[in-house]
C-alpha cells in the first residue's frame, strides 16, 4: 500500500537557504567532476563581517568562523570540530594537518573556494592512489558541510587548536531548523 503525503512546506528563509545552497553544491560539482577545482592565489581573509542567523560570513560571502578574545568560538566551529573528528580525522588526521593516508586539509582549505571544498567533499577526487570517496549522500557529512569548511578554516588559520573548543556560543534555532530538516526528522 502507498501512502501520499502533502508536500511540507520550510519557511521561506529557510527554503531559500536550502535552494542557494543546493544550487551552489550542484555548480561545485560541476567544477569537480570537470577536474577543474579552482585555488585563488591569495588566501580570502577569513575576518567575519557579518551574521546571519549565527553564521558568521566573510567580505565575499563565504561562511567564516568567529572566536571571541576569551576563546568562545561560534557554533558552527564547534559543530565543525565534532563533524571532523566523527568522520574524517581518520584519514586526514586529528588536526586537519594530513596523515600518511591523506593530505593535509588545512593548507588546502586556505586558498580552496568554499565551492570547491563543497563539490569536492560531495563528490570525492581520484588523484594517483589516492581516493577522496563521494560523501554527498552520507547525511552526517552532507548536512554539515558548513561546519566542516568553517573548523577546517578556523584551524587553517590558527584561530583554534587541535582540541575540542572549551567554549562555545549557543546553538542558534536557525541552524537547528536546517539540521532537522536536513536529516529527514519532523
């Protein structure tokens, strides 16, 4: 027997976050499958000049990390920190600074555009015997591709340690929202 369901419709922010962000995945992709990621010349300054909704954003738009004087570090890092050790320190190290088995991720995400980390991190990368695997369709990845960018960012640029953040902001209900629907609950 089938069931139909009436279509669930986000708030309009939040639709429209979602639609952005699924556009920019599938145009990173894009890049990634032609094998033609992009690295800038010069590092973007990852200074936050704005927030939407505690996401804190650089002067070009690209989501960015905030760490206050005491150490606090804004939720996305923290969430980062924990993303990164959950799935993808066993290859890439404990600290973001690479392994036998993988390259270091922090000189990489300096000058990567946050596109390209996206496309590349959804799609994986052959490069010799190395294989980066397609983590689009893992949700615990796929879902928090923000977090990973902004920690791999925060340690790339040593404004946080190779140690679990001891202080952090509040978990905004914005990022919440996503995160419910992102990850299918109701």
């Amino acid at each position: 027997m089938e069931f139909l369901h009436a279509p669930v419709r986000l708030p309009s922010n939040l639709e429209d976050k979602l639609l952005r962000t699924i556009s920019f995945a599938a145009a990173a992709m894009i890049f990634v499958v032609s094998g033609e990621i992009s690295f800038a010349e010069d590092a973007v300054d990852p200074a936050a000049v704005k927030s939407e909704d505690g996401k804190y954003l650089d002067k070009e738009g690209n989501p960015t990390f905030k760490v206050a004087a005491d150490g606090t570090v804004d939720w996305y890092t923290y969430s980062g920190y924990r993303r990164y050790h959950s799935e993808c320190h066993v290859c890439h190290g404990p600290d973001g600074m690479g392994s036998t088995y993988a390259p270091a991720l922090t000189n990489s995400v300096k000058t990567m555009s946050y596109g390209d980390f996206v496309g590349l991190v959804a799609s994986g990368r052959k490069n010799g015997n190395s294989v980066m695997p397609a983590l689009g369709d893992n949700p615990n990845v796929a879902c928090y591709m923000d977090d990973l960018y902004i920690y791999l960012r925060a340690r790339a640029n040593d404004a946080v340690g190779r140690a679990r953040p001891a202080k952090k902001e509040d978990k905004p209900e914005a990022y919440t929202q996503a995160e419910t629907s992102c990850m299918g609950k109701r």
